[in-house]
C-alpha cells in the first residue's frame, strides 16, 4: 500500500502489513526512524512526505541488555547493506523503549513458496536466474559479516523478473526442512560456518522450485524431518532414484550447494557463493542450465 502526499499536519493512521501481522504507525513515526536524505527513496523531506510501497515486522524487545545490543549491531549492519536482490531494511524504532521492535522494510512482490505451490513458478526455466541472483545476494550478505540463518522459498520474494531475500534471521536457528545435517546436530547453536548452511539451504530452494515438491514434503511431522536431517538423510525429491529424471544441469547446480556445506565438514574445502555462482554461469555456457 502507499502513503501518498501526507503533510505534517495530515498525520493519519495507516496499517502497514507482513506475513498477516498488522501493525498501525503514524507517517510522523515513519519520517523518525527512516533517514530523510537522497539514499531512502521511501522518505522525502518537506512538507509534503511520502511514502512508498513498506512491510512491517514487529519482534519482542529482549529483556538483556547485551541482547539488546547484540540485536542493534545486527539491525545497522542489515540497514547498511544495500544489493539488488536483498530487501532493504529501512529503519527500526529500537531506540524509542517501546515493548516491541518494529522494523521497516522494502516490500516486493509475493513468496516464492507460494508460486511453487500454485505451481506459477516450477521448473527448469526457472532455476537459473533464481540461483544467480540468491547467490549474488549470499555473497552480498557473507562479505558483510551477515549469515542469513534460514533461506528458503518462503523467504525468497518474487516480482517482475527479480528475487529478493528477506526476513535475515542472523543467529536464527533455521527451519528443519531446509537444514543441513551439521546444522541440525548442532541445534540450538549457532556458528560462523553457518554461512555454508546458507548455501545447502538455498540448494533445497532451488531444488524446491525445480521439482514443485517442498523438501521433505512426504513428511508431515518436523520432529521427524529433525531427526531424519540429524541422521544424514535427504528429501525424497534428492533420492538416486528421483535424479535419475531430472536436468543434468540442474542436478549439477543442486548438488554443488549442498557440497558447499557437506564437504566442509568432511574434505576442509568451502565453495563460497562466489564460486558457485561462476560455476553457474559456466553451465549457462555451455548451455546445460
């Protein structure tokens, strides 16, 4: 939704949504967490204000004061980082005491697990501008110190040809379904290498939009998708038998970003999404993606 023309003295109640949570924030409220200067193009100072196309998304404030602080440094780094294929996050109310952290954010187009399920967005056509621009923005996010913690398609938004990740959950334990076996042996813990986790993820992305089958999807239960992760195991749709059908290039593709994480813990060798994302290109060439 847009806030258009709204002047000091308008000062009217909107409602801003993300994932059906709604949160009411004054223009006024807007135009003091967001920097009114020529690199926000969601906030113009003067009289006349505007506001473009927002999501919202509120989190509890930690009780901690060092968790506090853990959580700003994490918000200035994500408000520093700007790249095509990343949301841009705006501003946040951190500093205001109030009981919850309202954060602002670039919206763009609609879920990429949605598209899937309806089954707009399946296939091999797809699984090439998807993998260069998530592992453009990975590499993005990597250099600036940021591990995302939990990509998947419900993650990765999609409008007019162009994928953005969002909802960075930097120091989030990820989601079971997406979860390569050396993070989940570790869960709840976090750590560094949680980068190449990153990876492995976004491999089950694109498998995910390749084949139109949530991984795991023959699974219902996600105790027992933790514990078939935890044993090593891999979805269905990755079995011997289901590749057998599948593009060469595609599973090439796949198989490189699951052996971005895998091969860490075996071999010591790290394929950062630099790398992979040469490897693809490589493939375009010689035309097998």
């Amino acid at each position: 939704m847009g806030i258009n023309c709204i002047s000091e003295k308008e000062m009217q109640l909107r409602d801003l949504h993300l994932n059906e949570r709604r949160v009411m924030l004054t223009v006024i409220d807007l135009v003091m967490m967001l920097p009114c200067d020529n690199s926000s193009p969601s906030v113009l100072a003067g009289a006349h204000s505007r506001v473009t196309l927002l999501a919202v998304k509120t989190l509890k404030r930690p009780r901690s004061r060092d968790q506090r602080k853990v959580i700003a440094r994490r918000l200035k780094k994500l408000e520093r980082l700007q790249h095509p294929h990343v949301v841009r996050y705006m501003g946040n109310n951190l500093a205001s005491g109030d009981d919850d952290i309202t954060l602002v954010m670039e919206a763009w187009g609609v879920s990429l697990s949605s598209m899937v399920a309806s089954k707009q967005m399946v296939g091999r056509e797809h699984v090439f501008n998807m993998s260069v621009q998530m592992l453009g923005a990975l590499a993005s996010l990597h250099r600036a110190g940021i591990v995302h913690g939990d990509v998947k398609t419900a993650n990765i938004l999609y409008a007019r040809g162009v994928y953005k990740l969002c909802d960075i959950d930097e120091g989030g334990t990820g989601t079971a379904f997406y979860m390569s076996a050396r993070k989940a042996r570790r869960y709840p813990q976090t750590s560094s290498e949680d980068c190449f986790s990153d990876t492995y993820a976004l491999g089950l992305s694109v498998l995910e939009v390749y084949t139109g089958s949530q991984p795991f999807c023959e699974l219902e239960n996600q105790l027992v998708v933790f514990a078939r992760v935890c044993a090593g195991d891999f979805p269905g749709t990755w079995s011997a038998a289901a590749r057998k059908g599948y593009d060469h290039g595609c599973v090439s593709v796949v198989q490189a970003m699951l052996d971005s994480d895998i091969l860490v813990s075996t071999t010591g060798y790290r394929a950062t999404p630099t790398e992979l994302l040469s490897g693809v290109m490589l493939l375009r060439e010689l035309g097998q993606v």
